[in-house]
C-alpha cells in the first residue's frame, strides 16, 4: 500500500486515514497510562499506611 499509495489515490486516502488513526490511538493510550501512573502514584503511599502494611511486605527484597 506505501508503495502504491502515490500512484493510487484511494490508497494513498486509507494509508493517511491508518496513520490518522494509529496516532489517535496512540496517543489515547498515552494518556490513560499517564492517568494511571498518577493515580497509582497517589494510592501507594496511602495503602503503605495501612494498619499491618509495613515497607518490607509492600515491596519484597530481591534476592541479590
């Protein structure tokens, strides 16, 4: 389809509205990560103060 899009107009159409799409998409999932980075970085310092929940059970040692 690349190769043929700048002879054929109607692929050269499908392969921007891909393009179009595939952007939008990406971009989409770019902010809900970033939404969920943020709020996964407001909620762990919370559930850290729970009764019980102590730095070590929250985040195991690995082993070396």
């Amino acid at each position: 389809m690349l190769n043929s899009a700048g002879s054929n107009p109607q692929d050269a159409v499908l392969l921007k509205k891909l393009v179009t799409d595939a952007q939008e998409l990406h971009d989409k999932t770019l902010d809900e990560t970033n939404w969920l980075l943020e709020d996964l970085a407001r909620e762990f310092p919370v559930i850290g103060e729970l009764p019980g929940c102590s730095r070590s059970a929250a985040a195991p040692e690995q082993p070396a």
